[in-house]
C-alpha cells in the first residue's frame, strides 16, 4: 500500500509488527512502543517494524510518500489511521 503523508498529520499503526515502511519521497519521524529508540527515515530508507503495539509516524519539513508491505501473512491486519498533529 502507498500512502501520501501530509505534513500536518500523524499515521498511527497498530500491532503492525512485520510491516515494512519505507519512504520514496520526503523524510519522516517514526517511533515504536517499548522502543526507546527514534528513527528519521528520509526517501529510500526503510524499516521493519519489529514489535507489536502502536507505530506513530510524521511527516518532518514536508509531505512524505510511504509504501507499507506486510513481510508474511498474519491473523490480524494492522489498522492504520491518520490524524491531525
């Protein structure tokens, strides 16, 4: 799936573990529940998010282009939603 992120809003994922975002234009901020860790992807970069709970992604300076791909098949699917900052 891609997605066009605006800057004003925020995509929020739920258990999406397995799920690969990666950026094909723009730059944005993502964090992962129980990861202390922040991580700014800009276009080409990606990332497989690695744990269940909720993924919240922003777009930095500008509008971003996402892809979203599911890595395997799993029981449930991730909800996504996006939502003003």
């Amino acid at each position: 799936m891609n997605a066009l992120l605006k800057q004003d809003r925020v995509l929020r994922l739920e258990e999406a573990a397995g799920l690969v975002v990666e950026v094909s234009q723009g730059e944005v901020w993502l964090t992962q529940e129980r990861d202390p860790r922040d991580y700014f992807l800009r276009a080409g970069d990606w990332l497989r998010i690695d744990r269940s709970g909720t993924v919240v992604i922003s777009a930095v300076g500008s509008d971003a282009w996402l892809a979203l791909t599911a890595l395997h098949s799993r029981p449930g699917r991730a909800a996504l939603a996006a939502v003003p900052a």
